[in-house]
C-alpha cells in the first residue's frame, strides 16, 4: 500500500500571491528557479517522478521511487516564467 510520498518543491522567489494548483500541476507565481527533492515514502512498487504533460514530453527526474530513490540531493529543473504552468507525473 501506498502510504504517502512526498514531494518538496522549493521556489527560489518569494510567494507573495495566492496559488491556484491541482495535485499533478503547479502554477508559478513569479519567475524562478524551481528544484524538487524526493522526502520520504515507502510502497511496494517502483515508480518514476518528472514534468510533462504525455508521455511525448516527459523528463523523469526521480526513478526507484519510494524505496530506492535515484537521488536524494534537490535536482534544479530550471527557471519558468511567472504563470508557467509545470505538469507532474
């Protein structure tokens, strides 16, 4: 069973204003650089974690997940516009 995997997603900016987000996208409210490090969990299957939207545009950032993840160090993915949009899967 799937307990609870946890994502950090750390902005490099300030959020000063409200953010309107669903669980698989994140919407940024200022331009910056957005890292993302893998916390903790624990499961009985081995997933990947990246950005895209299909399968064309996928960039797995974290493969192994939640028991053997490929790394534990943020991994920048780079700097977005204020109002990009960035899909999770």
């Amino acid at each position: 069973m799937l307990t609870l995997l946890i994502l950090l997603i750390v902005i490099t900016t300030c959020l000063a204003a409200p953010i309107r987000a669903r669980a698989d996208e994140f919407i940024m409210p200022f331009g910056g650089y957005l890292s993302i490090q893998f916390v903790g969990g624990e499961a009985g299957g081995v997933t990947t974690f990246g950005l895209g939207a299909s399968p064309s545009n996928f960039v797995a950032l974290f493969s192994g997940l939640p028991n053997s993840p490929s790394s534990l160090s943020p991994i920048n993915v780079g700097f977005f516009a204020a109002g990009v949009t960035t899909h999770f899967g």
